[in-house]
C-alpha cells in the first residue's frame, strides 16, 4: 500500500509541475526500472502503449528520460536527484518569468482609492502567511516585534529574514510561549531580545474558545498581522489579518494589548 500511495503522489506532484497524466506515470514507470520498451512501460504505468511514445519523447525533450536507439527501442529515466534539479530549475525560470511579466503590467484605471490608513486584508493558509510575514520583516526599518504561538512559526526562512533585520539594525524582539522555543530562537539569533511572553490569552484560556493564536507580528509600529487557526472545523488551517497604518484601529488594538505583556513595545503615546 505504501508504493501505491508514493506512486500515486508522485504522478500528482509531477503534474502540478507541468506534466501532463501519461508523461508522469510514464516517468513514475521508467524510476521503478532500469530500463524498459514502450511495451514494459505501458504494462506498469496503464498508459496506452501508442501514447507511451509521445510521452516519453516528451520527457526526452525536458532532460528527464534517455532513449537508447535500438530495436525495439529502450528508454531510461535519468537518477531521480538529476530528475528534481531539472524540475526545480524549470519552475525557477517560469517562476521568474511570471515575476517579471505580472511586474511589466500596466496599472488599470479605477475610480477608488486606498487610504493606507484603512488597510485591513485577510489571509489563508499556512505557506502564504509564511510568505507576507517573512515579507513585512524584510521591509522593517525602525522596530520588529513577533510573538510566536509555536515552534512552527519560527521556520528558517523567517530566522534568515529576522536576522537580516538585525544586520539592518532593526531592533528585534521576540515573545515566546515556552521556554524551550524561547532557547532555539535565543541560539538562531543571538542578537535578538527573546523572551517568555506573559500574554495569557495566546494560550487560549477562554472557556469554549478552539481558536489558537498563532502569531503576532508588529513593524515599525505601523504594520501588524496576526494569525489564528481552530483545533475544530477546518482542520486546524491558519487564517491571518495585517493591517497598515498607524492610526489604523487593529493596530492600535493590538499594540496596547502587547505591550501588556510585552514591556519593550510599550508606547507611552498609546494607552
């Protein structure tokens, strides 16, 4: 069951990297083999055995497959490490190639305006909050502040933008809610002031309350995100909200409930 189950997530990886269904349980076919005929192939993969031969020429094209001239022909897949770097750089260049032509869109006419004092977005999931938190460290300029609900959201990525901020000379604080988190990010950044957070309420304290705090994030005293996710309902997904603007009222809101607890954000212009 388990090679089902590694055969079927395969197929399905490989396609949302851009092969069509037969050219990856082609390539899925010719990994289990040394080598192999369109015949053999198409006994392992259950692709036709005339459609095998467009798959594989396919699959020659993008450097993931071999074919050996003979008769009858022989194809062989290409090590699996060779296999992913090709894939990994294929999805770098159109990544960067999207980048660069979404950046070359002309701007479209609208009658409305945003006032960045009102900003208020919402996000969902995990990977893309990552992304907007990792985002708004790297645009610090005076002041960082996150407090981490688990070890989770402390990823590498953030550390390396958290430290970047501290070359920039941004001071950082950051709150956790263990002291064995509170260790790992003391030794992942030496320069940071890490610190137990005394904010009760991350912990969910409320009675009848599923809803976990996941993260708090302040910039510059202007720019705030805070992620949730519910141990009920949707599976434990994290939503987040992050609003601009210092006179914005979520973050007002959240500035004076964190420096409840947090007695290096403290703002004697606030509260």
């Amino acid at each position: 069951m388990e090679n089902i189950s590694n055969t079927e997530q395969a197929i399905e990886l490989l396609q949302t990297l851009g092969l069509k269904e037969y050219e990856a349980k082609s390539f899925v076919a010719l990994t289990r083999l040394p080598k192999a005929t369109a015949k053999e192939i198409s006994d392992i993969s259950e692709v036709p055995r005339t459609r095998v031969y467009d798959a594989v020429r396919v699959l020659e094209s993008k450097g993931l497959v071999e074919i050996q001239h003979s008769n009858p022909q022989q194809f062989r897949a290409v090590g699996i490490d060779e296999a992913t770097a090709t894939l990994r750089a294929e999805y770098e260049d159109k990544t960067d190639t999207l980048n660069e032509a979404l950046d070359g869109l002309e701007p479209a006419a609208t009658a409305y305006e945003t006032e960045p004092t009102h900003e208020v977005w919402a996000l969902s999931g995990t990977t893309a909050i990552d992304s907007r938190t990792e985002q708004l460290v790297g645009e610090a300029d005076e002041e960082i502040v996150l407090v981490a609900g688990s070890a989770a959201v402390v990823t590498d990525s953030l550390v390396s933008e958290l430290d970047g901020a501290i070359g920039r000379n941004v001071s950082t604080v950051v709150a956790t809610v263990s002291d064995t988190l509170r260790e790992e990010v003391t030794d992942a950044l030496p320069a940071a002031e890490v610190f137990v957070s005394g904010l009760e309420w991350l912990q969910g304290s409320i009675p009848d309350d599923d809803t976990e705090i996941t993260r708090i994030l302040l910039v510059d005293r202007s720019t705030i995100l805070v992620g949730t996710s519910r141990t009920m309902g949707d599976g434990g997904a994290e939503h987040a909200v992050f609003g601009r603007g210092f006179d914005n009222g979520l973050v007002t809101i959240v500035r004076r409930l964190m420096a409840t607890g947090l007695p290096s954000v403290d703002d004697p212009g606030v509260g």
